[in-house]
C-alpha cells in the first residue's frame, strides 16, 4: 500500500509541472524584488531566551481532516502573535492540507513576523516560489527526498538568504541532516508514512543531534503544556511548532501562556 508521504509526494511533482509553466524564474525573481517584508526567522528562534512557539496554521491535514470550518488565516495569525507566537508556520500544501501560498502573502502584509512557508519541498524551484510569496524559511522533509535533492534545496535556500528547517522522524535521518550546519532541525513526534504519533521520538533524537548549532525544533503531537514540559526537561528543547492542539483548543490563548511558561 503506497503510504501518504509518497502519494503527496506524487501529487506535488504533478502540481508543480504545471506551476512551473505558469512562472518563470525571471518572474520569481522580479516579484521578490519588490517585496519588503523579509524577517530572520532562525534569528528570531535563536534570540529567544524564553520558550519560542512555532504556531502553525493549517485549515485541515491528512490525520485529523478539517479543523476549522470557519477558516481565517489572518485571524488566526493575529490571535496567535496576539498571544506570543515567535513565528508562524504557514501551510502552503492545497490538496491534502487546504493552504495556499497567498496566505503567507496577506499575513506578510499586515504583521511583522517571521513565516515558514510549511510545504513539501522536492525542486528548488519551490525555494523562490514560496519567497515570491513573502517565507522567511522553508522545510526540507528528509523522508520526502532522494539523493543529492536536500543539497540542492538547502543550498538554493541559503542562497536566496532563507532559513531552513530540517525535519527528521528517525537517528538515520537526524545523522543526515547534521551536516546542514546553517539550518534549524526539526524533530516530528508524527511518522509521515504512517501517521502515528509519539513525543519520546524527540527524546531518542535529541542525542544524536544535540550537538547541532542551530536551534532544535520539536514538532507535532504536542498536545499540551504537560507534553512541551516533559520534552524540555528531558532534553532542554525549548523550540515547538504546534498547530493541531492549538487550533482545536476552546481556549487557544490560554494554552498558548501555558506553553510559554513551561520554563518558569
């Protein structure tokens, strides 16, 4: 049975020949040029000394379906910086996860935050599309990725002076992404392939890349400040990007000071 990381990924190569027909890189090029609005997200993560949220926003994801029906990226952007956000994670994945460049683009516009643009990269190509659009850091997925794909991507990101959040699911993956020394590595409690869920996936990894020099990131699964402490106890991991617990929370704002003061 072909797992869902491989049958997003399928369907993004579709998608992205026929983005690449509509924009030339010329065009990618001269659209970033007028744009203003650039942050340094690894920088921001970096000088936090307190607990840095990575607050996501997705409108809907394989594993949970829809989250919100009444979706508003702008309004949940505010309530999230409102509330003490460092960054946002934006998802930009349309099929599977209901997001849209353009989201990045309207936020951008109206708050000064550093953005992840949260998709699945495979071409480098997608580097200078998502920064047309106004990211400040991309996601390169390890598992989504073949060979030298990584390279290319993280190299085209560093260029183009984006940051780059390196996500691994096993100690086979954290080794790999070591030798990305300028990015943020992210840790996914969530295996890609199979959806499962588990917070002590951070645990076992943080040996292998503790370390790494830049800021440690744990993703996905963390439902609660008690989750977030257990992880910064065991590891010192103070870096989280949460979406699902927060945007189906009856009190996103409350929780979100929960989290924050896990290290107080």
């Amino acid at each position: 049975m072909t797992n869902i990381l491989e049958r997003i990924i399928k369907d993004k190569k579709d998608t992205l020949n026929l983005v690449k027909k509509n924009n030339s890189l010329d065009y990618l090029e001269k659209k970033i040029k007028n744009l203003n609005f650039f942050n340094d997200f690894k920088q921001a993560v970096q000088n936090n000394k307190g607990i840095s949220l990575i607050s996501e926003i997705k409108k809907a994801s394989p594993s949970a379906g829809i989250l919100i029906k009444n979706f508003n990226h702008l309004d949940i952007a505010k309530m999230f910086i409102d509330n003490g956000a460092t960054c946002l994670s934006v998802l930009t994945e349309e099929k599977y996860f209901f997001g849209k460049l353009d989201h990045i683009t309207d936020i951008k516009k109206k708050f000064k935050i550093p953005v992840l643009a949260k998709d699945f990269f495979i071409d480098p190509y997608q580097v200078l599309l998502s920064k047309s659009y106004g990211c400040d850091c991309i996601l390169i997925i390890i598992s989504a990725l073949n060979g030298g794909q990584a390279d290319e991507i993280y190299d085209e990101a560093i260029k183009n002076n984006l940051s780059v959040i390196v996500e691994v699911h096993d100690q086979k993956e954290a080794e790999l992404a070591l030798k990305y020394n300028k990015a943020l590595i992210g840790i996914n409690n969530r295996n890609l392939k199979t959806l499962d869920i588990s917070i002590n996936n951070t645990i076992s990894i943080f040996e292998v890349v503790k370390n790494h020099k830049g800021p440690l990131i744990s993703e996905s699964g963390i439902k609660n400040e008690n989750d977030a402490k257990y992880i910064y106890e065991k590891t010192g991991i103070k870096n989280f990007l949460i979406g699902e617990s927060l945007l189906t929370s009856d009190n996103p704002a409350e929780l979100m000071k929960r989290f924050i003061q896990i290290n107080q």
